[in-house]
C-alpha cells in the first residue's frame, strides 16, 4: 500500500560559517527531504520536506535535520493551501 504525502514544508536552516555545503549534502540524504538549496541571505539552506502528518514530519524529518552538525538553527513552515 502505498502512503500518500499530505504535509509539505520548507524548512530554513542557519549553519555554522564554512557548513552550508557539508549541511545541504546530509539534509539531501534523509528520507522525505524532496530538495536543498544553498542560498545567500539571514539562512545559509532552504529545503522543502514531505511527510504522511506532522507528527511523522517531526519524528522523521525534523528530528534527523537536528541532529547533522553545523546547524545552528531552523525554521520551519508548513505549507497551507489557501
């Protein structure tokens, strides 16, 4: 059976001078992280993740983002549909 993505989010994360490029490859890497970019202004990577609820987003998504060194903060916001 397969399970249907129904909550997106862009996550905006702060890195530690020099990490950017080491912090996009590992968020690339975990499961339900659909693209990471680096970018230039107050956040150093923007990616966008999918995950079935937002308890699942949290527990698979987020709390693996959390833990890759050289992240020094992130912000999360979830997608509405307007």
């Amino acid at each position: 059976m397969e399970l249907k993505m129904s909550i997106q989010a862009y996550i905006l994360i702060q890195t530690e001078v020099g990490k950017a490029g080491a912090v996009t490859k590992a968020v690339t890497a975990i499961a339900g992280v659909t693209i990471a970019e680096g970018v230039t202004g107050p956040y150093d990577v923007i990616m966008r993740a999918e995950a079935a609820n937002m308890d699942e987003l949290g527990k698979t998504v987020l709390s693996k983002i959390q833990a890759i060194p050289g992240i020094t903060r992130t912000l999360t916001c979830p997608v509405t549909n307007l």
